[in-house]
C-alpha cells in the first residue's frame, strides 16, 4: 500500500508513478462527484428536480472519464463547472492508465 496525496495533476506527474507499478498493482482513486450548494459555490439551475440535474452531471462526469482521455473530461469540467471532488486524482490516474505501458 502507497498513499498517494496529490494536489494539482500536472501530465509529467504519471512518469513519476508509473515505474513503481506493476501486473500486481491496483490503483484505487476515490471521489464522491459534484458537491452542490452554496457552501461549494455550485448551483446551477436545472429544468427538473435538483438530484436529477446532479445526477445527469455525474453521469456525464463518468462517460468522460471512461472515455480515458484527461483533456475530455478537462474539458468536461470547465464546460459544466461540474464540482468534481477528486477531480486532479483522476486526472492522474487517467494519465497512467492511458499511457498502456504496464
């Protein structure tokens, strides 16, 4: 086990990593997706119910990162402004596991 704090994802960051990982590695990142309210200055205005609109923003979170590309899901966030907790670890991880090497 390696606990891994990161801070802002800079694309270098997965050549640091990457050498300590093998077959036997299992990358875990954790995130709990949008935060939503005032305290997270994030309230867009949806056309229906609020957890419907969040959970559509989530959704839409989770096909960009699927689609394994950082600059998608980047993109992603600006456009949505999408409060994605976890968002610079997943960036991270993105990055190592598109590079297919390991």
């Amino acid at each position: 086990v390696c606990p891994i704090m990161v801070g802002r994802y800079k694309p270098g960051d997965a050549d640091l990593i990457r050498p300590h990982l093998d077959s036997r590695t299992i990358l875990v990142v954790s995130s709990d997706f949008c935060h939503y309210g005032p305290n997270y200055n994030f309230r867009p205005a949806f056309d229906g119910p609020v957890c419907d609109g969040i959970e559509a923003l989530d959704r839409e979170a989770f096909a960009s990162i699927q689609s394994n590309d950082v600059g998608q899901f980047t993109d992603y966030l600006k456009r949505t402004g999408n409060t994605v907790c976890g968002q610079e670890p997943i960036k991270l991880a993105m990055s190592i596991l598109g590079h297919g090497t390991w």
